[in-house]
C-alpha cells in the first residue's frame, strides 16, 4: 500500500497540485479497482498523478506524440496508443480524462466519442475549461446531452454518467 492510500484511509491528502476531478474520483471510487483512460498525455504529470492517487487495474494512454519523460512511468497495467484520439479504441472505463488537443472540433469529437466509453456512474472529466474552443465544445455537449458540469478550482471540469443518461 502506498503512503498516500495509507493516509487517504484516515482523510489526511499531502499537499500537492492533484487535479480537482482526480479527487473527486478518489472520494467517489475510493479502492475500487478501475479502468481509466487519459487522452494527451504529453510529459506524464498527469498521468502520474491518477496512478499514486487511483487504483487503477488497467490505464489506457492516448498521445499522438507524448514526451520521452511519459514513457519514464511505464507500468504494468498500462495499454499506450500512438495515435490521434479519434483513432483509439478502448473499453467502457470508469474515469476517462480529455486534455488532448484544445481545438473546438477535437474537443467535440473526444467529448462524443469517449461518453459512450464512460461506464454508468462513471467519470467524464478534463482540464483547460478557460480555454474558448474548449469551454465552447464542453457546454455544447453537456446542453445537447441535458447533462451537468461541475468545476474545479484548477480549470479542471468533470460530468458524472448517472444511469439516466
């Protein structure tokens, strides 16, 4: 068991730059096992991150062009897809993270294609809510599809797939 499991066990989070929807995420799963995919991953911070803070069974990666510093984490429970977002393939998941291209119509495409991925009370979630393209993309989304969006302090943003939907 990590430290940061051990402490979580009695609510007591070291300070760090954890991700708003990556804490919601601990709450909500606690140590349930998961299946989680992140799209961009670029240096790995992220990604890093989910795999201290998650108990993650299997992490799907998606980066047309990740950093060498990424592939530095490489674990086990890992699956990597070199290749656009719009080309990989992954299964339902439990929490699915977009910080990929910061484009309107990629945001979109992501945002379409990796809801349907999301497992019923699973976790759609992303950062870089203060970019336009991306602000424009998550809002359209969420009032097409009548779904609520929460906010973190950290530009993060996340929509929890209730069975309703």
């Amino acid at each position: 068991m990590s430290i940061n499991n051990f402490l979580r066990k009695f609510r007591i989070e070291i300070i760090s730059n954890r991700r708003e929807s990556t804490k919601v995420a601990m709450e909500k799963f606690e140590d349930e096992p998961l299946i989680v995919a992140e799209i961009g991953v670029e240096d790995g911070y992220n990604a890093r991150d989910l795999q201290k803070a998650l108990n993650i069974k299997e992490f799907h990666l998606i980066d047309i062009c990740p950093t060498k510093k990424a592939f530095k984490m490489k674990n086990k429970n890992e699956k990597w897809y070199l290749c656009p977002s719009s080309e990989a393939d992954v299964p339902k998941c439990d929490f699915i993270y977009i910080d990929g291209s910061h484009e309107f119509k990629d945001v979109k495409i992501d945002l379409e294609k990796y809801w349907e991925f999301v497992e019923e009370g699973g976790i759609l979630a992303g950062h870089d809510i203060q970019y336009l393209d991306v602000s424009k993309a998550v809002l359209q989304f969420a009032n097409k599809n009548n779904l609520e969006i929460n906010f973190g302090d950290r530009r993060d943003w996340w929509i929890i797939k209730d069975k309703r939907r």
